[in-house]
C-alpha cells in the first residue's frame, strides 16, 4: 500500500457519516452478495458515504478481504512463509507456474483457477502447506500438487 493509498483510507475513515465501520460494513455486504465490488459500485458507494472515489478505492485496496473482480472458480493458496518455502513451497509454486501458466496472485485468463500468497497457515508441522478451494493440505509435494489439481473437474 502506497503513501497515497494510506492517506485515501484515513480520508476514508475519518469523513464517511458513521466513520470507517459504515464504509466497511457496505463494503462487507458487496462483497457478500456479489463475491467482488465492482467497479461500477464505485460512484455509488463514494455519493452515499460523500466521500471521493479514490477514498473508497483505497480502503478496498488496503483490506485483503475485498476485491473488485470475481473469484476465481477454484483458488490455490500455497503458504510463502519460512516453514514452508523451506520445506519445497519453491517446487510448488514453480509447478504451479508452469501447469497454470500464471505467477503468484494471479488467475488464469479463463478465471477457472487463481493462485494466492499465505503468509502460514498455522499448519507449519507440515509443511509445504496448500489450500485449494477452503481445503487444507499438509507435506504437499509436486505430485500430490498434480493429483487434487487432476481432480478437479470443472
Ligand atoms: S509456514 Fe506455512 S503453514 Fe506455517
């Protein structure tokens, strides 16, 4: 998050009628009912808080839980932390590179798969740990990798 970004979120949260909790609390329920804000709520949603679009385009920046574009239909999370990227997450994240075809925090053109960054899961004792689709995996290597990816059909 830039300098800009961080002044746009304090903007945000300082002059939004009920504060930053009615920006979020809109932003949340978006998000809910539509898995992603799209851009065409922007304007929307910056006139009823009377703040400016780039103050609502930076709080969703500044927050993980938001994004403006749609999920992908299965989404790859391979944790890039110590544990795990000493532990074969380099291999994973190179199989994963060459068979989708996209790098880290990216999706395929076909939106059918996205691969996200973790910072642990909590799941070190295993490590390499993945989640795919909310399900965690443990000790994953290339070959298991290939064979839950395999699986999916759709
Ligand atoms: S470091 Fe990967 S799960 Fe903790």
């Amino acid at each position: 998050m830039g300098k800009s970004d961080k002044k746009s979120l304090k903007a945000a949260q300082g002059s939004a009628p009920g504060g930053a909790g009615a920006l979020l609390s809109i932003l949340h329920d978006i998000m809910a009912e539509s898995g992603c804000i799209p851009k065409e709520r922007i304007p929307e949603i910056a006139g009823k808080l009377n703040l400016s679009q780039a103050e609502v385009y930076g709080a969703i920046s500044f927050y993980r839980d938001f994004r403006m574009t749609p999920p992908a239909r299965h989404v790859i999370r391979v944790c890039q932390a110590e544990s795990c990227m000493s532990r074969g997450a380099k291999e994973l994240n190179s199989y994963l590179e060459t068979r989708l075809g996209i790098k880290q925090g990216s999706a395929t053109p076909d939106n059918r798969f996205s691969v996200e960054p973790v910072y642990c899961f909590g799941n070190c004792a295993a490590s390499p740990s993945v989640m795919i689709d909310g399900k965690l995996y443990g000790r994953v290597d290339a070959e298991t990798l290939k064979e839950i990816l395999d699986a999916i059909k759709d």
